[in-house]
C-alpha cells in the first residue's frame, strides 16, 4: 500500500525545512523575533514566582510611617537619623550599605551662607553622617546627567559627603538601569564610560563588589579591558554592548526581599532587635520610598495576564535583585548559538517528518502540541536559569506544517480526480471517498492481499441470447448487470469486470476491510436475491419470448491475490490475479453441476464466521491438485435471527 498524501518528495520536503529553518534563523540573527521572545520571558517569571528565599541582601525603607513620626523636619535635615541607621547597621554586622538616595544639598552647607561663627553648632550638624560615611562601609548613589557641553557625565552626591567618603570616586555608584525597547529592565549595566571617558561602577555592582572585598579600582580595569565600554547616553543607547550588560536573575515578584522600617532604627533598642541582628554579612540598601514614590520601573513582573495584573518594582528592590544575582551567581544563561541552531533543526525535522506522515487536521493538532511541548520545555530549562528560544522554534513548527500542507494541497486535488477517475468505475463512491480519507491506496504496480473473490454467471445464457435478438440481449444485460452491481457495491466491493453475462467482484482491495469474506457472502445473497427480482422483470418485457427461467450462480473464493495494474503499457487494467481468482471462477462453474445457486469454499466459510450453510460436498475443480471442500450458502446467521 502506498499514501497519496505522500506525493509529495522527501527531497521537496527537505528542502522546505532547510528554507524554513534558514528564514527562522535569520529573522533571529535579525532581532524580530525579540519582542515574542521577551513576552515569553516574562511570562515565565510570572508562573515562576518566587524562585528562591534571598540569603544576601535586604533593603530598610524610609516609609510613611517613619515620615509621618517627624513631621516638623524637612527631608535636608534628616541626617543624623540616616547615620543613626548605618550606625545600629554596622553594628550589627552588616557587611555594606548602599544608600539609594540622592543627595544635591545639605543643611549644614545652606547654614555656612548665614555667616554664623566657626564654631556655632549648626555647622556641626551632618558631623555624624560624614563620619558614617567615612567609615568605608557606605556606598551612595549617583546618576548620569547631560552637562552643557551636551556629554553625558556623572552627577556625584555634593562636594561635603563625596569629600567625606574614603576611596571618593569608588564608594559610589549609579543608580541609572538599562532598560529594554519596551521599556522593561531585564539587564543589569556593570559600568559605564561617561562622554569624558571616567568608568563608574554601578551601584548594585559595587555593593556585590564591595561585599565580596574586591577592589572597585581593579574590577573597572577588568571591565574596561573585557567589555571595551564606551560612551553611553540614556537618550541613545545606539552604542552600548548588550553582550556586556548580563540578564538579571530576579529572586521573584515584588516583595520578595525582607524590608524593614527606616523607625526600627531610630529606636533605643533597635541594637537588640533580633531582625536587625539577622542583618549580619548582608548588604543592606538603604532607600527613600514614601507612598507617592516616583522611582518604580517596568521588570517582567510588569506583564498583565487576563486578570493577572502586573505589578511594577521599586527601584532599590531591582538593586536588591542584581546584587542578589551577582552574589550567588544565578544568572539566566542563553542557550549557546550554536545549541540554538540544532534544537531548531532537530525541532524542525520531526515536525516534519510527522507532518509529512499525517492527514491536514492530524498535522495541526500534533503542530499546536508541538508549540506547547517548546514552551513547558523552556519554562523547564528557565527554572535551572537557562533560557532556550521559543518564539522561533514555534515559528518554524508552524511554517513547517502551512508549507508542508501548500505542498500537499498543490498537488493533492489533482491526485484525488486521478484516484476517483482509476476506482470510480470499480467501486461505490462512498468507498472512493473512504478511500480518499485514509489516504491509502494499492501499489498499482501490484500487491498481494488477503481477499474474497466472487464470481456470478447467468444460468442459460445462451439458450436466452439465441431467443432474443442482439438488442434485447443488450437491454437485458444493461438491466440485469446495473442492479446486479448494486449489493456488491453496497458492501464494499469492488466491480473488478464483466465478461459477457458474467461479474467479477474483489473484496478486501482496494479498501482493506478485514471482514471482506462476511462482506462478499452478504453481496452474494443479496445478489441472489436481486436475481429473483429480475426473473419478474424478465417474464413481463420477455414473457412472449418462451425463455428459460432467469437464474444465476455464484462462486466464492478467499486466499491471496495480486492486485494492481494489469496489462500493455498502452492498455492496462486494475485486477486481481492468482489461484484465488481462478478457483472462484471455478466455484461459480460448479454451480451448474451441484445445482446450488451460492458456492463458498471452506476458506471462505471458515474467515466469515457465522454462515447457515447447506448441503456440501468435495470437488476437484480444473487448474488444481487438490479438491476442495465447497459449501451451499444460504444465509448469514444474524439474518435468520
């Protein structure tokens, strides 16, 4: 047997796959399919959740709360409470503190402008935050900034606290993000090189860097000689180095972190409290985050589900989730290109194939489970932190099955008139079409199959054809022969010949029925049955002529044949050839001898099950060694139930 839907060459479809493969490959090495691929990669930090309880940093905020207990003071004059807070931090252990804040003014530097006395107390009041400052355990925030000049430069804290700093330049760093085209952060930047040429760290990349005792002068030699930074502008990021900005392994949704209140601090026992006490080794950061906080941005967590809003990050959290990278090191790692590039092929190749070996609607239904087996398998890799493309892979499952099925399609129609133009004269339409559905058809240069044979001839059919003239014989065949294909089409048959007065009918070919012995016996008795219906016709348009009684027989046969094109390469006909054939013409001879109308021989019998018989007997038929038990049909058991 062979599938037509597979007309189709194995070297038309590889070279649909290798095409597709190639125009996936290249919209990725393109960035199209970026935005699909982020959308994914977001949509996995959302099912994921919380991926891991943070062990290194925590964040203190100045709330609300903590606001509206000191209400009378401005934000400028809340020094001496930032310096008790890094003062009860430092002693409890904290490794290093990082304050989220941006400082442009000072109070004590305003009250220098009322020329009050060198000594006056007022000049002393950010005395406590320069010494914690000086400490070397405080990192503070900067931003980049467009000088006059139209160059981007840093904007460092003012000239009292950056003086008051240790290692100046190096205990601070900025607190600008990378943000994507859509306007997500899903990179961290490690530095960057300001329009005169000064490398900054930035701040989450100095407190992991400070936390893990590194010298911050050493690791931006490393970054300048390993990523080559250049000039960067937030307004035109055209010349940064993606491959230098590494994906952030976020801890999980907003609030992942442990918070805790800027007032704990500021109480006289907060050296006690034992959640200031578990602050030990960690790295704190220290923010600003009233209730109308400005400083949020767009992460994966941003991205809304039906009815599963997003929900945007404080910035001091997503310096919480970079540093918390950098410390333990789970950073998302894309799959090598290379590896990429052969998961695509191979994704490609059984999609393919399977789409190759199914009908149009299997196809669909295995490329939809196909798209869904990439994604779970990405989501899988996305929780051991590796990131395997997805976008793309489904991409070219789906462009593999539309082009495999515009292929199909182009040729398919033609196939089926031919299909419906070799069997339709042989067989019921509505085999035709069960045919056209499986697909399957018989190798027309010939297959051997298991089938029931049938044989029927007219009784007396010479004596009638001297009675009547050419025409009327003509007439009563055309007749006879048009009802007499009705029960073996019916059931599945197929009308393999007519010879004069006589059909041929094969059952089993070319649709494969395994029942095709119980089909052929109940065509037979349906036959029969027409036959005694024919014998009224024949009385009333012959009634004159002085014939014989109208009477037919009929031989069946089961066993092995060849079926397929038989004949010239000018005139070749669709049959059934071999012993099985013969035999059942045979059989249908015998009827004249043993005087039964039906003649089934015992493979026949025996494959159909069930069968009323009547009289039989043991016959040597012509063409065969040996006899062969034949058997009087003359029902099927459930009829006579």
């Amino acid at each position: 047997m062979k599938n037509y839907r597979r007309k189709t060459s194995w070297l038309h479809l590889f070279i649909l796959l290798i095409l597709v493969g190639a125009a996936v490959q290249g919209m990725t090495w393109a960035g199209w399919l970026e935005s699909p691929e982020s959308i994914y990669s977001d949509l996995w930090h959302r099912l994921a959740g919380l991926r891991y309880k943070p062990a290194h940093v925590a964040i203190v905020t100045l709330d609300e709360p903590t606001l509206s207990e000191h209400p009378e003071e401005p934000l400028v004059c809340w020094t001496p409470h930032f310096a008790r807070v890094i003062e009860v931090l430092r002693g409890a252990g904290a490794r290093v503190m990082g304050l989220d804040y941006l400082y442009y003014v000072s109070i004590e530097d305003w009250l220098q402008r009322l020329n009050l006395p060198p000594h006056h107390p007022s000049l002393k009041y950010d005395a406590a935050f320069k010494a914690q400052l000086a400490s070397g355990q405080v990192v503070m925030a900067a931003n980049l900034m467009v000088d006059g000049q139209q160059k981007v430069k840093v904007n460092l804290p003012i000239q009292s606290y950056f003086t008051a700093l240790p290692r100046r330049a190096l205990d601070v760093g900025l607190v600008n993000f990378y943000t994507d085209a859509d306007g997500v952060i899903r990179r961290y930047m490690p530095a960057v090189a300001d329009g005169y040429g000064q490398v900054t760290l930035t701040f989450a990349k100095l407190l992991a860097t400070r936390a893990t005792g590194q010298d911050p002068a050493g690791e931006i030699q490393r970054l300048q000689h390993d990523l080559a930074l250049k000039d960067w502008s937030a307004d035109d990021p055209s010349g940064v180095n993606l491959g230098a900005f590494p994906l952030i392994g976020y801890v999980g949704p907003p609030g992942a972190f442990p918070r805790l209140s800027f007032g704990r601090f500021l109480r006289p026992e907060a050296g006690t409290d034992p959640e200031i006490r578990n602050l030990k080794d960690k790295v704190v950061i220290i923010a600003y985050e009233p209730a109308a906080l400005q400083d949020i941005h767009s992460t994966p967590y941003s991205l809304s589900l039906w009815k599963w809003p997003g929900t945007d990050m404080s910035g001091a959290e997503l310096h919480a989730n970079i540093v918390e990278t950098l410390l333990t090191g789970r950073f998302p790692k894309p799959a090598p290109g290379y590896l990429s590039a052969l998961y695509l092929a191979v994704t490609l190749l059984i999609g393919g194939l399977l789409f190759y070996r199914l009908s149009s609607w299997q196809g669909l239904v295995v490329s939809l489970l196909m798209c869904l087996l990439v994604a779970a398998f990405a989501y899988i890799l996305f929780r051991r932190y590796w990131l395997l493309p997805t976008a793309n892979v489904q991409l070219a499952v789906m462009m593999s099955y539309m082009g495999i099925l515009g292929l199909r399609l182009t040729g398919e129609e033609r196939e089926r008139a031919r299909i419906r133009n070799i069997f339709g004269r042989y067989v019921a339409d509505e085999v035709v079409e069960k045919l056209l559905a499986t697909g399957m058809l018989p190798n027309l240069g010939g297959d051997s199959f298991q089938v029931t044979v049938l044989f029927s001839d007219i009784r007396n059919f010479t004596a009638i054809s001297e009675r009547l003239g050419p025409r009327a014989v003509v007439e009563m065949l055309n007749t006879y022969l048009a009802q007499a294909c009705e029960p073996i089409l019916a059931h599945g048959g197929t009308v393999d010949k007519f010879i004069g007065d006589a059909v041929m009918a094969v059952f089993g070919s070319p649709v494969l029925y395994p029942d095709h012995a119980r089909r052929a016996l109940s065509a037979a008795l349906g036959l029969a049955q027409k036959a005694r219906e024919f014998r009224t016709w024949m009385q009333q348009r012959f009634g004159d002529q002085d014939l014989p009684d109208f009477a037919i027989g009929i031989g069946i046969h089961t066993g092995e044949a060849i079926v397929g094109n038989i004949g010239s390469p000018k005139r070749l006909e669709f049959t059934a050839i071999g012993d099985t054939v013969n035999t059942a013409s045979r059989l249908e001879g015998l009827t004249k001898e043993l005087g039964w109308t039906i003649v089934a021989s015992r493979s026949t019998i025996d494959a159909a099950a069930g069968v009323a018989t009547g009289r039989q007997d043991t016959r040597a038929v012509k063409g065969r060694q040996e006899r062969i038990e034949v058997f009087e049909v003359l029902g099927l058991e459930e009829e006579n139930n």
